[in-house]
C-alpha cells in the first residue's frame, strides 16, 4: 500500500462510464494497480479522482452513452483523453465474469499496452453541429412515421389518394373533403397537425444549422460538388468533422463503410457487401446526392457504366459506386477547399 501511494511516475487510468455512476482504476504503465474508486457522475467529482493520478495521466474511457461532459471534464483537468471504439472492446462481452472492474482495468491494459482500437475525440464546435443534423434526422423520421400513418388509416376505409403527393396543395384540398367519422377522422386530423408542427420544427433546426455553418469554408466547398444542397453538406461537414485525421479518400470512404468486407485465410479469400460500420447519416447522404446528379456527371456516368455493364439487377451496388466516387470529391474538397476535376471538366 505505502509503494502505490509513494508512486509518483505517468499513471494510466480506465474509466468505465455509466449514466449515474463510473468506476476508475489507476495503475502504473507497467500494470501495477495503484487505486480502484467508483464515483457519482460530476465533472468536480472526476477532476478531484483525476488530481490524484499525478500530472497528465492518459486516461481512456469507452464511447458510450453520455461520454461528452466526461471527455471535457478530464481535459480541463489536464488528462491526455483517449477514447476507445465500442465495436473494439466488444471482447468484454464474452468474459466469463464481467464487472465494472473488469471492464475498466481492460480499458487500461489496452491503453498501456497500446492496443487500444480508439476513436476519434471530436471538439465541441464539431459535436454542436453533429446534434443539429441528428436531431433534425430524428424529426424526419417521426415526420416520415406520421404521413405512413395517414395512409395507413386511408387503406382501412378503402379510400385511394388521387393525387401523387397527400401532403400537397392538392392532396390538402383533397383530404379536408373527406368524410371520415369517429376514431378515423381524429386520427388522422392528429397526425395532420403532428406533421404540421413537425415541418416547423424542422425548418428552425435547418436555419440554425445554416447559421452555425455560415462563414466555414467546408460547408461552401461541399456545395459545388453535384447533388450536394446545404442539408448534405451539412451532413457531411458535421460527420466527417477533420478531414486530415485521413490520409487518403479511400480511408475515408472505409471509416464512412462504403467499402466491402474483406475476409482472408491462406488461400481463400471472400469480400462481401459493404461494411456498413461508419455514420448511416453519411451513407444516407451520399446516395441520396448520388441520385440527385445529372448525366454529365463523374458519379452519374460511373452508376450509369455499371447499370449497363451488370445489368439492372446492380442498380443498387452501382449507386454504393457512385456514393463512394461522390464521397471522394467530398474528401478533397474539405481539404483542398475547392474540386479541381470538376473544374476542368466545367472549362472543357
């Protein structure tokens, strides 16, 4: 006891994170225990554990649910944070016994043995923006729930909509005619007003999201990309955060997981389907670009190359193609702030 209080050298410490309450586990980099403690959630309370871990302990804690305050906290208290991947420490899961304990002297062994799958620390400008495009994706979808709903409600009575899109001028006009009674009518008119409020919500979070980006160069550069609009954009400036923690666009396009699996052993090898193991936010707004594209486009000519060379049944693997063309110029003009192919093919 007196050797571990008497340690004075670099200190690594695992944080296991809970909603309420954490562990901490200190040891020594060379794997000696030094103290074990279990906290209420406070950033006063993590910076007092921190204070006694000597001076700048690297310190590693899980992405998991709530990590912001904590990540924050531990830098103010002049920690080297190091965050570790979720799908990395899966492993926890098939221990025979698992303990917080555990869990948190893992972390640290990983750390110190430098072993740790991490992910990267995004800074709070970054996670600011990322909240907005999430939280108005959230909403879209509930908006997208409620008008399923409607014409859900309409096929139970044997109504057909006449008109191509319900929620339209016409299809306005149209339902406010209806004869619905009961339980039906009241429903519906629920979900109208839902979807009404839910387009004002949605609105507000867009102009806010524009005003938090107005004046940042990625967010204008994206924009000349084809198919690319101010929500994409903003999409893709908030998930992919710094461009230049990727060395190349490929290893972007992989982080994102538009890029199929690969499994090898000795002689065989096997790649599959896309690993979708990236932001489903990003992937969702580079196809939707893709589709979006004219003819005389790079990302457009490759999905309509494919689609002719595989025929229609590979529509769907000539859009992932197309995506990941897309997602490359997006690399490029995050870093160099311009696109230069589509330069020259404009002066062609």
């Amino acid at each position: 006891m007196d050797r571990k209080q008497a340690y004075g050298g670099p200190q690594v410490v695992g944080m296991d994170l809970h909603a309420r309450r954490s562990v901490l586990l200190r040891m020594t980099p060379e794997g000696q225990r030094l103290g074990r403690v279990r906290i209420d959630n406070s950033p006063a309370a993590l910076k007092a554990e921190m204070a006694k871990a000597g001076p700048h302990p690297k310190v590693v804690l899980e992405a998991t649910y709530g990590w912001y305050w904590a990540a924050d906290a531990l830098a103010e208290a002049g920690a080297e944070v190091h965050l570790a991947h979720p799908l990395g420490v899966k492993m926890f899961t098939y221990r025979r016994v698992k303990t917080d304990d555990k869990d948190a002297a893992d972390l640290a062994d990983l750390l110190r043995m430098g072993r740790l799958p991490e992910a990267w620390i995004a800074p709070p400008r970054v996670r600011e923006i990322r909240e907005l495009v999430r939280y108005r994706q959230k909403l879209v979808n509930a908006r997208t729930s409620a008008k399923t709903q409607v014409h859900a409600v309409l096929a139970k009575v044997c109504l057909h909509v006449p008109v191509t899109d319900l929620f339209g001028r016409a299809g306005g006009d149209w339902l406010a005619g209806l004869s619905l009674h009961g339980p039906y009518r009241a429903r519906v008119a629920s979900l109208m007003r839902l979807i009404t409020f839910l387009n004002g919500e949605i609105s507000d979070i867009e102009k806010l999201t524009a005003q938090s980006l107005t004046g940042d160069p990625g967010y204008r550069a994206v924009q000349t990309i084809p198919g690319v609009g101010p929500i994409f954009a903003a999409v893709m400036v908030a998930e992919i955060g710094d461009v230049t923690r990727f060395a190349s666009p490929g290893q972007l396009c992989s982080w994102a997981g538009l890029t199929p699996r690969h499994r090898a052993s000795d002689t065989k090898i096997h790649r599959g389907p896309i690993t979708k193991q990236g932001s489903p936010l990003l992937r969702w707004a580079c196809v939707e670009a893709v589709q979006r594209c004219s003819a005389d486009t790079p990302m457009r000519r490759l999905k309509d190359r494919i689609t002719q060379r595989r025929g229609s049944g590979a529509r769907n693997t000539a859009k992932t193609a197309a995506a990941r063309k897309l997602l490359t110029l997006v690399f490029y003009a995050l870093r160099d702030g311009e696109v230069r192919c589509l330069a020259k093919t404009a002066t062609a």
